[in-house]
C-alpha cells in the first residue's frame, strides 16, 4: 500500500512539473523525468537523489527553461540530441553525428564570435563575450608586434651592412625603427653585382630617392637610382622639354620653361626644430658626390625650386667648404 502510494505521488508530481514552452514555431514538453538525469547539474542531481520529494519551486529556481531545447538528432534523427554545435546550433547525439555535421555542413564548430547579435537578445554574456574577443585582439596584435623584433636577425644584420657601407662612403645614413613610413617605403639596397652583368663586380648603392616639386605641388618617387647618376640625368626624365614625360612634363611647366633657375635643395638632418636649414646640391655632380658629408634619414628628398620662388626655405650656400659646414653642424 505504501509502495503504490508513493509511486502515485511521484507521478502526480511528475505530471504537475511538466513544464511546456515554445522556442519560436516549436513546442517543447519539459517533464521531471528527462530534466533531471540529462539536463540539471550534477550537484543538482545529487541533491535530487537525497532528497525523498521535488517541489515545483525548487524545479522553477534552479532551471532557465529557455536554454533547454530538446529534440531529436538533427544528422541521423534517430536519437535524442546530446551536443549543439557552438557554430551552427545543430544538435546532435553522439560523436559520429558530430563529426559527420561537421563534414556535411563544412562547419569548423568554433563559435563565431562576431556573429550579428540584435540589441534585443543582447545579454551580458554577449557583452563578456565582445570584451573578450577584443582581448584576444589586442594580445594577438602585440604578439604580432614582438615576432617582427624577434624574428629579423637578417633584415637588421643587411641594414647594419648598408650603414656600414654608406660611412664608408662619408654619409651618415640613418635607419628608422619598424613602423615609420619612410622605413615602409624605402627600397634603398647595396649591391655587391651588376645586375646587368655577372662578370664585373661592382659595389654601389641604388637609392630609394624622393622629388619634391613645391611650385607645381607634385611629388614624385624614383626607385633604384644608382649613386653614379647626376642630378641633371635624374630631371631630365620630368623636365626636359624633350625627353620627359609629357603628362608630367605638363604639370611641371613652370620648370620646364625656366630651367636655368632650377635649384636643387637637400634638407639638413637632425637640426632644431625652429631652425630648417637647406643645402643646395650640384645637378651636374653624382647623386654619391652630392650625399658625401650628409646626414640621410632613410632616403634621399630633393626639392626642387625655382630661384625666385623659394619662399622660406633658407639656404646655406653652396660649394665644397659649405657642403661640409653642413655636415659640421650636425656633429
């Protein structure tokens, strides 16, 4: 009499517990029996089986109903759904099924962690999970950071050569830390052959090198100037009424037509601030003879001006004896 009583009370409790709730079309029956072997914590369960009766309270208090959703295995259907994908949300019963979905779905079943999330299902866990992902971001990136540093020893060892080479040659040339537009932009190289031919060795530089034209507001970038070339070859190719280019030989008019009061200034390095200073360089000598004696921050900039229309650009002079006053001033 005892045993069916209480085989009676625990199915009328089962029956009172039933919980049903709808996740959007579908219908789901929660009942005491599938909640508490498959679905509460395992404390929970301890607590269960230590205890001779489950209230309904108990039931509600301890159990979110919406994060529960029970159903079949949606790649065999066969089975009752054990996992959910983080990725696609796809339940499945077993390993199998899993790896199968997997396949099937080209799934990597990671959580996509920038998946768009409405302002309306918007939690703290999404919040958690944002702040996070921008943790991991900013880890990622300073790692990112430290492998350039530590993984280099041949890009700083050719630097150090080219410095080496370059003091050789009596220029002070200086190399940007990472990151720098101008260590970014700089193909400067040292080559120990000729490119052309393999039977003369040659050691010379083939410099990166910037022309600024402020009269007509134009820049341009040449690449690979080997140091033998003179200044006036280098222009010839942007202002020589002949031989330029005519689309740059257009924009570059006012020096085309005034070539006799073209001036080539090179800025003085590592000076003040409030105090610029300019060195004006010789078109008929070498771009190496024009160098010697100076301080190059990556590369070469030449401005390229007009005598009358220099506006505050102040210049030393020119000349040998102030080709190296320049140099002085920066020691």
């Amino acid at each position: 009499g005892g045993g069916a009583e209480g085989k009676g009370e625990k199915e009328g409790l089962a029956a009172e517990s039933s919980l049903i709730y709808k996740m959007g079309m579908k219908t789901v029956s929660l009942t005491l029996d599938n909640l508490i072997p498959l679905y509460l914590p395992q404390h929970l369960e301890q607590c269960s089986a230590r205890s001779n009766r489950l209230t309904n309270t108990n039931i509600i208090n301890v159990i979110n109903v919406s994060s529960f959703v029970f159903s079949s295995c949606e790649t065999c259907g066969s089975e009752e759904a054990k996992y959910r994908c983080p990725r696609c949300l796809k339940c499945s019963c077993s390993l199998a099924c899993v790896k199968k979905h997997k396949t099937d779905l080209v799934c990597s079943g990671i959580r996509d962690k920038t998946a768009f999330v409405s302002k309306k299902e918007f939690t703290d866990m999404n919040l958690l999970s944002d702040y996070r992902f921008l943790e991991d971001a900013g880890r990622s990136a300073d790692c990112a950071a430290r492998d350039i540093f530590l993984r280099r020893p041949s890009t700083h060892k050719f630097l150090n050569y080219m410095k080496n080479r370059a003091r050789r040659l009596n220029i002070d040339l200086k190399i940007l830390p990472v990151g720098f537009t101008k260590r970014r932009e700089n193909s400067t190289m040292f080559s120990n052959s000729n490119p052309v031919s393999l039977l003369f060795r040659e050691q010379r530089f083939y410099w990166h090198l910037k022309l600024l034209f402020p009269q007509s507001n134009a820049e341009y970038t040449e690449k690979r100037v080997p140091e033998d070339k003179t200044l006036h070859e280098i222009l010839r190719t942007y202002i020589d009424p002949e031989k330029s280019d005519p689309v740059i030989r257009q924009r570059l008019k006012a020096y085309t037509l005034s070539q006799a009061d073209i001036q080539i200034l090179m800025k003085i390095e590592n000076m003040q601030q409030n105090l610029v200073r300019y060195c004006e360089l010789d078109s008929s000598k070498s771009l190496l003879d024009n160098l010697k004696n100076k301080v190059v921050i990556e590369y070469p900039t030449l401005h390229v001006v007009l005598k009358g229309s220099k506006n505050d650009m102040v210049v030393l002079g020119q000349g040998k004896y102030e080709f190296s006053s320049c140099y002085a001033l920066l020691r």
